[in-house]
C-alpha cells in the first residue's frame, strides 16, 4: 500500500464505481478489472475506464491487485464479500477493500478482513444520479466527505483512498451508521423531494414567462447563503417565525382546495419549522401548541393522500 500507484479492481461498475474509476486512473493508479453482473456492463465501464479486463466472474481480478473497490448495490456487498473471500489467487494481506454503502459498516467486508485482507466502508457523501452520464458526475467528487470506519490500517487506507479522489473522511461510529444515512438522505433526497413540491405549486398556480427554476431561484440561492452564513434558526423568516396562525390556517386551507396531495408536507415541514421558530425563541410553547392544532385538524379532517392528479 505505500506504492505510489495502486491497482485497483473495480467490482460494480455503476455511477459510483465509474466515477471513482475516472478520478483514479487520471491520477496515475492503474484499473486491472472491471467486474459486473452482466458482460454488457462490464465491458461499457472498461471501456470507460481504458481496461481490457472485463467480465462477470471474480476470478478476473489479477493477482497483482492491491485494492478492490465494491460499489456493488448494498444488498450485493455482502454476498460479494463471502465469494471474494474464497479466491485462492488473491494475496489478501496485501490488499485493501472497501465498499461504498452509506447504510453498512466495515463489518459487511468481514470474511475479507478474516482472510487477512484491511476493509474499509467508504460512504461518498455525494448524489450520483441515475440518469445522469459519468462526466457530469465525475467533476462533483473534489472536495467531498467520505462516511468511513474500519479498523486502524482500513482508515488508514480509507484515508489515502480518499486524498486520492480529492476529498477528505470522517469517522462513522458503527452505531450511528443508519442514522448517518438517513441523515444524507435528508441534505439530498429530501431537498430534491422538496425542490418537487415546489414545481408541483408552480404548475398550479400555472403562471406563464418564467420556470419554477427561473421564479424561486433568488429566494432559494439566498436562503441558502444564509442558512450556512449563520444558522437554521438565525435565518428562519416567515409567518411560523412571526406566530402567523391565521396565515398558515389559510395556506393549509388553499393548499386543500388546489393540490390536497401536498398537504401531508406542508403539514409536515410547519411542524418542524415551528420546532425552529421555538429554538428561535421568536413563539412561545403556547403559539406551538396553536400552530400542532392547526395541523392536527388538518389531518383529521383530511387524512394523508398519496394518489398522484
Ligand atoms: N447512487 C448514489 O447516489 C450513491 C451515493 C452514495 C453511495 N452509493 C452507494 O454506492 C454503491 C453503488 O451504487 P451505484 O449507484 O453506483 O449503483 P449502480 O449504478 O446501480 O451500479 C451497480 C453496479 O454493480 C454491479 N453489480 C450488481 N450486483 C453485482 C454483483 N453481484 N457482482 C458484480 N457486480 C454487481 C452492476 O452491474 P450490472 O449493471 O451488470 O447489474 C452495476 O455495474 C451502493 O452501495 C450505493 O449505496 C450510491
């Protein structure tokens, strides 16, 4: 592991494994396999990645490997894991391994770490889109966080893995791994689910000359830029922070009559921007409890639906 340039066998050469494949190689670490679940994909991504070596069985990864990236789906990892075990060509205590799952830990590696070999989850704090072709993706890796743990030498490894893809690590303790995760899915599946609400409220109101992109952009990049200049609770405006009642009962009542289906989320996000607005000190518990009543009423006069319009 103190070479400077690694051989490295990618096992899932998927968004994830393609985009780490891309970072390494452009900085000198050799890729020696590219194994999938089908030869189609095995050979799109060796061709990606300049590697002739391609195919649907383990046994392609050559004995020179030093590292093996699984960004394999999380439910493969393990299953994986056990049949890479059992190759009796590999070297393993010279070899690192790590996955990328945000939702295991190093331990998912470990008839790997049995063998002798060091293991390392390495979780990218980053989305990587399905629909989304590798070179668009490629460029967002600089910089980011990787979600790790491990033994010593594997966050040793995950660490130079790390500097190698331009980014940095931070420790996950492994009991807080599924907390971890479902954090992440808040900072982007949740502020994409978001993002759709709001173009689903810019097709109601059906107003023409700008996109929904176009129209709340400037309220969104300022947000934003205030959220992290500051604090949540520093930046919170609005009628939950000014103990609006009567505008958010009416918001409730017009969301009902236009789109009922996103009633669950507004419902939803005033409970937890009231829960700010307290931390805010700008309500009091008892302007809270009016603000929960509000949404209770909501809820029981119109029970959550999820039908699409
Ligand atoms: N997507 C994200 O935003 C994101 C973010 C952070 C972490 N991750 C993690 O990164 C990992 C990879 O995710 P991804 O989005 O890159 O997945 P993906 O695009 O679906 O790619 C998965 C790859 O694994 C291959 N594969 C599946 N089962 C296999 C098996 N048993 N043996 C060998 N290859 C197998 C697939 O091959 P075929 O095409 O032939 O099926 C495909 O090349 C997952 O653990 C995921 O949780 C994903």
């Amino acid at each position: 592991m103190t070479r400077n340039r690694w051989n490295i066998a990618i096992v899932g050469p998927g968004k994830v494994g393609l985009a780490f494949g891309k970072v390494l190689r452009k900085r000198g670490d050799a890729i020696t396999a590219v194994i999938a679940r089908s030869a189609t994909s095995a050979l799109r991504g060796g061709k990606y990645l300049r590697c002739a070596n391609t195919g649907t069985q383990l046994e392609l990864i050559p004995g020179d490997a030093r590292v093996v990236l699984l960004t394999v789906p999380h439910s493969s990892i393990e299953p994986v894991a056990r049949d890479l075990a059992r190759l009796t060509h590999l070297s393993f205590s010279g070899m690192a391994f790590c996955h990328a799952s945000g939702m295991l830990s190093a331990a998912a590696l470990a008839p790997l770490a049995d063998q002798g070999a060091t293991v390392a989850s390495f979780h990218p704090l980053q989305t990587f889109p399905r629909d989304f072709p590798p070179e668009k993706i490629v460029p967002t890796l600089p910089g980011i966080w990787y979600g790790v743990d491990g033994d010593a030498k594997g966050l040793r490894f995950a660490k130079q893995l790390a500097s190698r893809l331009g980014g940095k690590t931070v420790v996950i303790p492994t009991e807080m791994r599924e907390y971890y995760h479902a954090a992440c899915v808040v900072a982007s599946n949740h502020l994409t689910a978001l993002l759709g609400v709001l173009e689903e409220m810019h097709r109601a109101l059906d107003l023409s000359g700008a996109t929904y992109h176009e129209l709340f952009r400037p309220i969104i990049e300022t947000t934003l830029r205030n959220v992290t200049a500051t604090s949540p609770v520093r930046a919170l405006s609005g009628p939950v922070a000014r103990g609006g009642t009567e505008t958010i009962g009416r918001h409730l009542e017009t969301i009902r009559q236009h789109t009922p289906e996103l009633l669950p989320y507004y419902a939803a996000m005033t409970l937890a921007t009231v829960r700010l607005a307290m931390a805010k000190e700008s309500i009091d518990e008892h302007r809270a409890a009016e603000f929960r009543g509000l949404v209770d009423a909501y809820h029981s006069l119109h029970p959550p639906s999820d039908k699409p319009r």
